[in-house]
C-alpha cells in the first residue's frame, strides 16, 4: 500500500501491523484503536489523524508529518522518529520509551536530538 491516499477514512480497530504504508495520504484518518506495530509509515501524512489508542509499537515515523494528531494513549514504544513533525501534538498520554529521536519537530517547535 505504498503512497496509498486514504483521506478521511474510518479505520477504527484496524489492522495493519507490519504494514508498508510509506508514503500515504492519510490527513483526517481515524485509526483510534488500531495496531500499526511495525508498520512502515515513513514519509505519510498523518496530518489531524486520530490515532488514540493505537498501537505504533516498532513503527517507522521517519520524516512523517503528524501536525495537530490526537494521539491521547497512544503506544510509541520503540518508535523511529527521525525527521517527523510533532507539531502541536498533545504527548502527555503517549508512551514513547525506547523512541529513537532524530531532528524530530517536537510540539512546541523545537528539534529534538
């Protein structure tokens, strides 16, 4: 599903673990409970997206852009953030232990390691 355009979709308890989603187009996706563990996701816009409650665990969110997602329980375990936009994220709730940080866009701005 590489660049697969999926704007607007209902994708509530989905599941795409292992998943080869680099490159999608999915602003305004609602994936709250879904499992994305080791999903590729690299280079997706994830703009708006409500991913809460989702499972990303081992996911790729390399130069992905999650500007304004929801993101409130979210597992970020082990994640790849390496060049991704955080822009005006709430992480209060997420679990990002173990999440690799490279030039990442945090929420307020600032790049991260």
């Amino acid at each position: 599903m590489t660049n697969a355009k999926l704007e607007r979709a209902i994708l509530i308890d989905a599941e795409f673990a292992g998943a080869n989603l680099r490159g999608a187009f999915l602003p305004d996706v609602k994936l709250n409970n879904a499992s994305l563990i080791m999903a590729d996701l690299s280079r997706a816009n994830l703009v708006r997206a409500d991913l809460s409650r989702a499972n990303l665990n081992q996911a790729n969110l390399s130069e992905a852009d999650l500007t304004d997602a929801y993101l409130a329980k979210t597992d970020l375990r082990d994640v790849i953030l390496h060049r991704t936009s955080l822009m005006r994220v709430d992480l209060s709730t997420v679990n990002l232990a173990g999440a690799k940080f490279r030039g990442t866009i945090m929420p307020n701005g600032e790049i991260h390691g």
